[in-house]
C-alpha cells in the first residue's frame, strides 16, 4: 500500500494519489484518511471496491485553507474467505496549500465551481474596487483560462464585515454571454427581500467586445444566477444585473413562466441550517446556429442542483442531485418537471465537469440522480 504525492496544488485545493499492489484478495474498499493533525486524520475519502491486484486511484479536496498544514494516508480493506478486513494503510504524508499571490484565487476551489482550465493556479487576475450608487466597495477578480476566448470572473460583496463570493462566471466572448454560472445558495446568503435593484449594466470586470450591450424584442434577458437569489443587499442584488449574467432567452411561455417558477421553487427551498448547501450551476447550450440582433441564442437553457451535507469543517458528507433542461422556447404551462434529468446528462452534452471538487463517491452517485430535491 502506497501513499502517493499531491497534484493541482492550489491556495484551496490538492488531488491526493494512492495505489496497492498485490492484494490477495477483493478490494472491498480504498480511499484516504485526512485532516489538520497527523495523529489524527478524522476525514474519510471512500472510493469504493476495486478489480485486479493492483491499481491507483486518487480523490480531489476543495475548500482548504491556505499556509494550513494538512496530512493523509491512502488505505485499502480487503474481504476474503473471513470477511472484510481492517485498514491495509500507507504512509503519512503531508502538504501545505501555498498562500496565493493572486487576489480572489481562493474561490476558485469551493466546490460548487466547475473544473477549469485556467493558464496556471496564478493565472491573469484584475481586481478593483467595483464602487455602486451607494459607495458600497465590491471586488471582481478576472482569470485567464487556456482559451483566449474565454475568461473566468468572480464577483463578491462585503455583508456583515466579510467579503462573500456572489458567483463565478465562465464568459465566452465570441457569444458575448456567459456558459454556466456556478454560486451557492445557503443560511450565509439570507433572504432580506431587497428586491430588483436598478437595470442592466455593463460588467466592470470585462471590456465591452465580450458583452452583450445592446437588447433585442425578440429575446428578453434571463438571468443566469437570479435576481431573487441574491436578497441580501441592494449590492448584491445589483451584481445579478451585469451582462454578463444574462443569456438571450424566450419570455413568453419560458422566461416568465416555466423558468421563473423554477427559480422561485429553487429559492423557497433553499437550506436554512448552516450543515447544509445548495451548489448551483446555470448555464446554457449552443446547439444550432439562431442567432439575433447579432448575437448567438443559446438552443438550451439548464440548472444543477447539489445538496450538500457538511461535516464540521465544511466538509460533504452526503450528497443528492439533480439537473433541469430546457429547449429555449415557449412552453404551456409551468410545469418544469418535465425537464428533470440528471446532472451527468447535462455535463455530456455541455462538455463541463461540474462539481468537480466533491468527493468522488458522493459526486458519482449524486451526478447520476434524476429525482427531484423537494
């Protein structure tokens, strides 16, 4: 039994490497053990069974902390004639998630955000302060991906003298529109009934060649991360409003109707114990060639929802999930069940891995549901 390296350091996260080698019997089960003390590693990374008599297998952690100090071992149980047997374990072994140089990297590694594909863990980054109506300061911290098309930007507000991340956008500038739209939904975003706080503007973090400026009466604008998700404050509120939130979407019969009964539902259920969180990624497809006032339509609009259960430090330790997607036309009805579908589904067919910190067991299983969270 191996204790292998750590790989994808970052201010918030490592992938942790493992393998066995001449098992004389089934993999009943392997994974890691982990925590802040090397005498005591109280997480558990469970992987599952395993074929053959020898193999590798690695898990990916999120949400660390940087310049803390975190130890781990692989482990294996085998099940022979007896039964299954104890812990088969490798070595302890040690990392550090380095203090990044780069402001706002840290929200990169929550595990709501999709995999990325940015230039390194210190990619391009902007900030500055983004300053509203009412002198409240804000941030935006833009990434450079391995697209040059493509930029990943993260927008947070302060509330209660912290600093929140709003959402994590994935922007494409020859659609001028975002692809998917990652947030949380939890008790550390209340509900304080701000309502719609002034109109469409343009998002400080991107030039305008990447935005959608202009409005068309064909389309109306439909939000990516929700106007009544973000209720908090007027500032937050405000963020939801930038370009680069909105996609080209039908409103009658969709928008207004189908859509927006989907958003209020995902709202109303919205955790309220601080064990628990909703990871939302919105986002949309291009699947044929439309295209209005100059602008590409997208064929599909969809949700992920991963409900989360978390241990004491921040940790999931149950996971359900499931996905809605739509074509962007009008529908009778507000009926959005009919577009229930599983999370893996939509990853398919939008070419993204989302939720991709998550530990790998609870992100298998909760990926393939297609039940309803409530």
């Amino acid at each position: 039994m191996t204790t292998g390296g750590t790989e994808n350091l970052s201010s918030a996260g490592a992938t942790l490497q493992g393998s066995f080698s001449g098992a004389t019997g089934t993999i009943y089960d392997r994974g890691f053990e982990w925590g802040t003390s090397s005498s005591s590693l109280s997480h558990t990374e469970s992987l599952g069974s395993a074929t053959g008599t020898s193999g590798s297998f690695s898990v990916t952690l999120g949400s660390l902390d940087a310049g803390e100090t975190y130890y781990y071992r692989a482990y294996v149980r085998l099940q022979g004639a007896s039964g299954i047997g104890d812990p088969i374990y490798g070595e302890v072994r040690s990392f550090t998630p380095a203090a990044s140089g780069v402001a706002g990297l840290q929200y990169l590694g929550g595990y709501g955000i999709p995999a990325l594909s940015l230039l390194s863990t210190t990619a391009a980054t902007d900030s500055g302060p983004e300053t509203f109506y009412d002198s409240t300061p804000t941030n935006w911290y833009k990434y450079a991906t391995t697209s040059a098309t493509q930029v990943v930007v993260t927008h947070t507000y302060s509330y209660g003298g912290k600093e929140y991340p709003n959402y994590t956008i994935l922007v494409d500038k020859t659609r001028k529109a975002p692809l998917w739209n990652a947030f949380e939904m939890s008790s550390s975003y209340p509900d304080k009934n701000v309502g719609r706080v002034g109109s469409w503007t343009a998002d400080p973090a991107l030039d305008s060649d990447w935005q959608q400026s202009s409005s068309t009466s064909t389309y109306s604008r439909g939000h990516l991360c929700a106007s009544n998700y973000r209720q908090t404050s007027a500032v937050a509120n405000k963020q939801t409003f930038y370009y680069t939130n909105q996609a080209l979407q039908e409103q009658d019969g969709f928008n207004g109707t189908l859509w927006a009964a989907l958003e209020q539902d995902l709202a109303s259920h919205t955790p309220t114990s601080s064990s628990q969180k909703f990871y939302v990624v919105v986002g949309v497809l291009y699947e044929n060639s439309a295209t209005a006032g100059g602008v590409p339509v997208p064929s599909h609009f969809y949700t992920c929802i991963l409900k989360c259960t978390l241990d004491g430090s921040g940790v999931p330790t149950a996971a359900s999930g499931c996905a809605y997607l739509f074509e962007n036309k009008a529908y009778t009805g507000n009926n959005y069940s009919s577009g229930l579908t599983s999370i893996d589904a939509v990853e398919d067919r939008a070419g993204f891995d989302f939720f991709a910190t998550v530990p790998s067991a609870l992100q298998i299983a909760a990926e393939a549901q297609a039940a309803e969270l409530w």
